[in-house]
C-alpha cells in the first residue's frame, strides 16, 4: 500500500500580496518555493498542524479560516493529500527558523518561482488557470 501524507498550507494575503516559503536546501524538494505549512501529524485537525507549523517554521501566529482548495497529488514514492486554507496573519515578523528564504508576492509574480507539482495544482486554481 502507498503511503498518504496529509499536508496542509497557508495562504496568507497582505496588501494584494501572498506568502510564499523556499523549502531548505537538506529538505525532500529542495529549495523549491510552496505555501508556507506542512505535515498533519495523528491526533491533529488540519488547523491545528497548520497553526503549528507556521508557529515552528517562521515564528508567525496566524488564524485559519476555511479551505481554500484541495488537491491530491501522486509522487514516486508517496501520495500527498494537500489542503489550504485562508489565513490571517495575527502577529510576528516571519523568521526563517525552518524554511530557507520568504517572499511576499502578488498572484502574477507567483508564477516567476518553481514550485513542487503538487503545489503546481493549487496555483493553477487559485490563478483559475484551465
């Protein structure tokens, strides 16, 4: 049986801009560029681990509203089951305590960095691409 990961991501707007995180160079995908979150670990809601990971990944509290989209995403190795939700950024200044470099960007620079397939998805709905 092929392993399923749960994996949920924010999407974070300020001023007509969306948060986006390079993954570490030591990291799986490595330094690609994705919404900022991660993995759902047992136990946990997908607004708990996202709160988390931002928490742990940049130092950022944020509040999770709904789901913006899902998609399901088969790599080699594994299947990704990958949620994100609208986020408001409640307090802190983004620090790279687990993720490699930041950029604020507007939906039509998003497309200037490469990112992972399956997040490849999410951007295309979000950009209402076909």
């Amino acid at each position: 049986m092929r392993k399923k990961i749960r994996v949920v991501g924010a999407l974070i707007e300020l001023s007509g801009k969306y948060l986006i995180t390079q993954r570490p160079p030591s990291a799986s995908l490595p330094l690609l560029w994705e919404f900022p979150g991660g993995r759902v670990e047992e136990g946990e809601t997908d607004e708990e681990a996202l709160a988390r990971e931002l928490r742990e990944e940049m130092d950022i509290k944020v509040d999770v509203g709904e789901r913006a989209m899902h998609v399901e995403h088969e790599y080699p190795h594994y299947d990704i089951d990958f949620s994100v939700y609208r986020c408001r950024l409640i307090s802190g200044k983004v620090e790279h305590k687990r993720v490699h470099d930041h950029r604020w960007v507007t939906l039509e620079e998003i497309d200037e960095y490469p990112f992972p397939e399956a997040d490849e998805k999410t951007l295309a709905k979000l950009l209402g691409l076909p």
